[in-house]
C-alpha cells in the first residue's frame, strides 16, 4: 500500500454558530475555499478541528460534509483520533465507509500509555479497515511522543504508510529520514519549520495556513519541486511571522480571527475557546496587512 497523499494538506476549521452548535453549511463553504485554493487534500477533524470537542454525530456530520464537499476532487483525511481503541476503530470504519483517501491517528491518552500500548492501539485500528493510516505524534495535544524507533516501528503495520511530525523539533525530523529511509513519506505538521521540514525530505505540509495564506503557502511548496531554495527562503520567511502567530495564539482562535479579518464568515468558537483579544486582533493584522493579504 503506497501513500495518497502529498504537497499541502489543508486543515478546515469547525464553525460553530451562536448556540455553539456546529455550522455545517457554513463549514462547507470553508472546505471550498481550500479545494480551490491549492491545497492538494483536506483533513477535517483535526485540532485545528477542534476534534475533541465535538460528539460522535457531529464527527459523522462533519466529515460527510467534507466528502460531499470535495466530491472526489482532492483526497480527504479524516481524523479519527480517540482516547479509546475501541472508539478509534468505530470512526476509522465509518471514515472508510464514508469515502475517506485516508485516516489520520493520534494516540491520545489520560494516562502514559507504553510502546506496546500504542502499537497495540494502531494494529488493532489497521486490523479494522483498508484505507491507509497516518500516524501523527505531536505530544503537545497528545500528551504522547512517539520516538522515531516507535513510528518506525508502526510501520511494520501494513496500512500505516505516513508518518506526521509535529513535535516542532527538525532534528527529530532529520532522525525520521535517517531512521526510516526515503521511500516512507513523513509529513510536517509544524508551520514554523515548513522549510526546513522539506529540507530534511517531508513529502508534504499539514496546515491551517492555508485558510488564510494559501498563496504564500503555494509558492513556497513550488519553489521546493523546483530546487529553488532562494525563492523557497525568500517566500518561507515573508510568511513565518503568520505561521509562528497562528501557532502560539491556538490555530482554532488564530484562523477565525484571519477568516474574518478578510471578511470571511468563519462562526463562533465552542467553550472553553474564546477570540483573540483586540490586541491579539491588532498584531494579526499588522502582519496580514504586512504581505498584502487578499480581502474577500
């Protein structure tokens, strides 16, 4: 089984309206705006996603608007990461079932969970479907960090073909060529080490940016197939004070906020998340406005 998925993965954010409840037509006319803008696939039910905050019917209401959205257009990877196995397994199958390219996991845990656990955890979700799996460590959401050794490890799992990093470490993204070779497509999942992360062999880039800056966000994934890296650096660098912003104020609060800076309808937040405050506001648009970030 080969990867699916390459080049710039887009994160939709969930809307919610007034009430908190999840805003599906408008969700969908979000998803739009990232078919079209360059993305070459979609993954709901990220943390940008804000995946644990939603219940089992909004998960399945989400992603069947995502799939009926794209309609096919891009593949579509489907977070369907869980606290239980059991859980996982239940929207893994509904992901497949659905029309999901793919389904994105990460091992999320009250308590430290072992290697074996965790291996044991992915298996058992492989064992279940037929779509292919990427496992996805980042131990700031997660509260687990998958060594190299470990996700080297998973891949001895069938299904599970890609790796996303996202511990914001490039050294453990050099560790990851090194350790598993170049014929194993690892994703970025940290926007400030974009660059550096197709440096070191990432076969894409897993971002929110892409609701707000998709065209920066092209020019530097083009300058990389083109063996530029003065274009690449020039490009990276324009965009990386807004990819360091939207990361350290919380991708969910930083994209609605950009979203409707260019007067773009991007809903409420569920609680406990709450907007950025006016001065937050304010140093966001310095730095739109700073690369002449399109309205509209």
């Amino acid at each position: 089984m080969t990867p699916v998925l390459k080049g710039l993965i887009a994160y939709p954010i969930t809307p919610f309206d007034r009430y908190e409840r999840v805003d599906i037509p408008l969700f969908r006319s979000l998803v739009e705006r990232l078919v079209v803008s360059g993305s070459h696939g979609i993954a709901p039910l990220g943390s940008t996603g804000v995946l644990p905050y939603l219940t089992d019917e909004e998960k399945e209401a989400v992603l069947e608007a995502t799939l009926q959205q794209v309609n096919g257009r891009l593949p579509v990877l489907a977070g369907v990461s869980n606290l239980t196995t059991e859980r996982t397994v239940y929207h893994a199958r509904f992901a497949e079932n659905a029309g999901a390219a793919a389904v994105m996991i990460l091992p999320m845990s009250y308590w430290k969970l072992t290697d074996d656990e965790i291996f044991r955890h992915y298996e058992t979700v492989a064992r279940a479907i037929s779509i292919p799996i990427m496992a996805y460590n980042n131990p700031a959401t997660g509260g687990l960090d998958m060594s190299p050794a470990l996700l080297r490890r998973l891949l001895e799992i069938d299904n599970v073909t890609m790796i996303k990093e996202s511990t914001g470490d490039i050294q453990r993204m050099q560790q990851l060529r090194r350790v598993l070779g170049e014929e194993v497509a690892f994703f970025n999942g940290s926007n400030p080490l974009a660059l550096a992360a197709f440096a070191a062999g990432a076969a894409g880039w897993c971002t929110a940016a892409l609701n707000l800056i998709p065209e920066l966000n092209s020019l530097l994934y083009q300058a990389v197939l083109a063996n530029d890296a003065e274009a690449a650096r020039e490009v990276f660098y324009r965009q990386y004070p807004i990819l360091e912003f939207i990361v350290r104020k919380g991708l969910p609060r930083a994209i609605q906020a950009g979203l409707k800076w260019q007067g773009i309808e991007g809903g409420y937040l569920r609680s406990p998340l709450t907007p950025l405050t006016g001065t937050e506001v304010q140093e966001l648009d310095q730095l739109l406005s700073a690369e002449n970030v399109s309205l509209g």
